[in-house]
C-alpha cells in the first residue's frame, strides 16, 4: 500500500448496504501500534485509496498476523455483493 508501517497482509471485503457497493479494507501493520496511531494510519490510509479509485472504503489497521491465512498466502478478495 506504499506506507511503511504496514505489512504485507490485507483483505478487501466487497458488500451492498442498501442499493450501494461498499468497500472495507482490513490491513496488517509491521509492528504493533497504539490505537491513536492505527486509527490515524487508516485516515492517511482511507485519503490514498480514494485518490485512485474515488471511493472511501471503511478501515481497520490491524497488528500483525490478524489476518487469517489459510493456505500459504490471505485470500486478498472476498465479494459478499447482492448478484
């Protein structure tokens, strides 16, 4: 994700709230952080993505290894979108 405090796990959770798409992005840091500087990594974090893509996903910077991994790499994607 191009910040240097966040590790190499994360997870993109597609949804649908109501008649709209939604984004949440969980994201593993590199070391453990205190809650004030997590919920400020997400900020900075939440302004990057929405430069690219023009919409601001929900956040959680996690500690590192919060991300279950159930084979050698985390599934990356998970789309839980109404079809």
């Amino acid at each position: 994700m191009g910040n240097d405090a966040v590790g190499t796990n994360y997870k993109i959770t597609l949804f649908t709230e109501g008649i709209m798409d939604q984004m949440h992005v969980d994201v593993e840091t590199k070391k453990i952080m205190p809650e004030a500087e997590r919920e400020a990594l997400a900020k900075v974090l939440q302004v990057g993505i929405k430069a690219v893509i023009t919409l601001t996903p929900s956040m959680a910077v996690l500690d590192p290894g919060s991300i279950e991994q159930t084979t050698i790499k985390a599934k990356r994607v998970e789309d839980n979108r109404k079809k």
